[in-house]
C-alpha cells in the first residue's frame, strides 16, 4: 500500500511538472516573448512573470531583448567627395520596435546585426561622397562637419530599418577613421600647411601690434620731448632773466667793481688752466692786470 502511494505521488509530480513546463512559460524583465499557434503569430507578451501557452507542436515561443544594443560595424573603405580613401567604422545603436516585423525578417540579434552592418555601409558611402576629407580630419574647427554626417547616416537608414526589419536605431555614430598611407601623408602635408599658415598669420598679427605700439611709444616720446623742451627753454628764459636782472642790479649799485669781477670771468674763461698767451697789458680784459682800475 505504501510503495502504491509512493509511485502514485511521484507519478502525480511528474505529470505536474510536464504540465507546468508544457503550459507555462516565464518572461524575464527587459525581455518580449511572440507566441506563434501552428506558425501563425498570436499575440506578443511584455510583461514580466509567468504566463501560459499550449505545449508544442501547438504553440511556440520566441523570447528577444527588447533593450538598447551597440553594434559595432564592420571596417570599409570608401571614397570622399575629393577622391580620397578612407577606412571608416561607425557604431549603431538600436533596440527591437515591431517585434512581429523583426521575428518574420531576422529572428535574432546575430542576423539583424548583418542587416544593419549593410544598412549603413550602402548609408555611409552614399553620405561621405558628398563630403570633402577636411570634413573629418582637420586642424581648423570650422572645416569638421562630423555631427551632420552622423545625423545624414541616420537619417538614411532610420527609415529603411524599420521598415524591413522592425528595428528602431537611436544612433549612429563615427568610431574609428583610419587613413591609407598615401593619404595619411596628404594629411600630415595639409596640417602642416595648415599650422605654417596659422603661424604666419600670428606673425603677421605680431609685427602690426608691435608696429602700432612703437608708432604709439614714439608719439608719446616725441611729445614728452617737446614737453620737456618747452619746460626747458621756458626755466631758461626764467633763469637767465633772474640772472639779467641779478647782473644789472650788482652793475648799479658798483659799475667799476662789476666790470671787474666780469673781465675776471672773462680772463678765467679764456685761460684755462694750462694756456700761454701774449697780449698789450692795456688790452681789455687784460688792462685789469695794470692795476690802473
């Protein structure tokens, strides 16, 4: 009777744990489920937890992660609107939108990702033809125009994307630029003209701003100079008519003493310190030396 009621109790677990796997199914979070009867979609679940199904061959369920994915594409080789070669690599970023499109074109992450991969390959030759090299790789800011060659890429595969394959893409952006060697050289070439340039053109800037402030520095020294020399001949003119009004007040008040003292000076003057001359003792200004003044 036991060994019956043992076997009749792991036989009832048994068909409950195929009935529980066969009608039930469990969605984790970030995740969609498309449960198809005989092939035919029937509806598509979003929510998380547990949910029931028919067990196969009746229904069947595909699960996808509905999150944001980033694909990295593929290397290529392609040409600018300036005939010159570029290796380019762009990301992608982009998340299931119609699920139903997406299980009926791709059914999973791996081929969807080839579609994209081709998406924006046929995108990016399309876009960077209309494009010069300067646009990517240049010294002067003005010249890069990356962020409207990303917007244009997106723009033209956005569409295309969900359409065909029910994928919404947030982004496409620019990963990686690789030159060949003939045109990393023409590179290096153009920025170093580029950088001469810009070095001739501060220099340029240089010597206008240092001749301005010497044309500036030699107005104010000219005119401090004239300034200084007004002053000048003006505590001249002051000097010498304090020294005029000096020498005719000492001549009144003792002509002969006056005309003394200025031969004297006149004699000192001529003279010198080491001078040997010859003159009639009644000679002015020797005539003093008589002492008949």
């Amino acid at each position: 009777m036991k060994q019956r009621w043992l076997r009749l109790t792991v036989g009832s677990i048994v068909v409950g744990i195929i009935l529980i796997y066969g009608f039930t199914f469990i969605l984790y979070e970030g995740n969609l489920a498309v449960v198809t009867r005989f092939g035919a979609p029937r509806m598509i679940i979003r929510e998380a937890g547990l949910h029931f199904k028919l067990p196969w061959p009746f229904e069947k369920i595909y699960t996808f992660d509905r999150r944001k994915h980033c694909y990295d594409t593929s290397y290529i080789e392609t040409l600018t609107k300036d005939k010159k070669n570029i290796i380019f690599q762009t990301y992608v970023v982009w998340s299931i939108s119609d699920s139903l499109r997406f299980l009926q074109s791709t059914g999973d992450r791996k081929t969807a990702e080839l579609n994209l991969d081709s998406l924006v390959i046929n995108a990016k030759n399309g876009v960077l033809g209309r494009y010069n090299l300067s646009a990517l790789v240049s010294t002067n800011p003005e010249e890069l125009r990356l962020n409207e060659i990303e917007a244009e890429i997106l723009t033209e595969v956005a569409q295309p994307a969900l359409n065909r394959y029910g994928i919404k893409i947030f982004q496409v952006g620019l990963k990686r630029l690789g030159l060949p060697y003939a045109n990393t050289r023409y590179v290096l070439d153009q920025m170093r003209a580029e950088r001469l340039k810009y070095v001739e053109q501060l220099k340029a800037e240089g010597e206008r701003d240092a001749s301005l402030i010497r044309n500036e520095a030699d107005v104010k020294v000219a005119g401090l100079k004239s300034e200084g020399m007004e002053k000048a001949a003006k505590i001249k003119g002051e000097a010498e008519f304090e020294a005029a009004k000096i020498y005719a007040a000492a001549h009144q008040q003792n002509p002969k003493f006056f005309s003394f003292l200025r031969k004297l000076d006149s004699t000192e003057k001529i003279l010198g310190d080491k001078s040997i001359l010859i003159f009639r003792s009644d000679s002015p200004p020797f005539d003093i030396l008589d002492g008949k003044e």
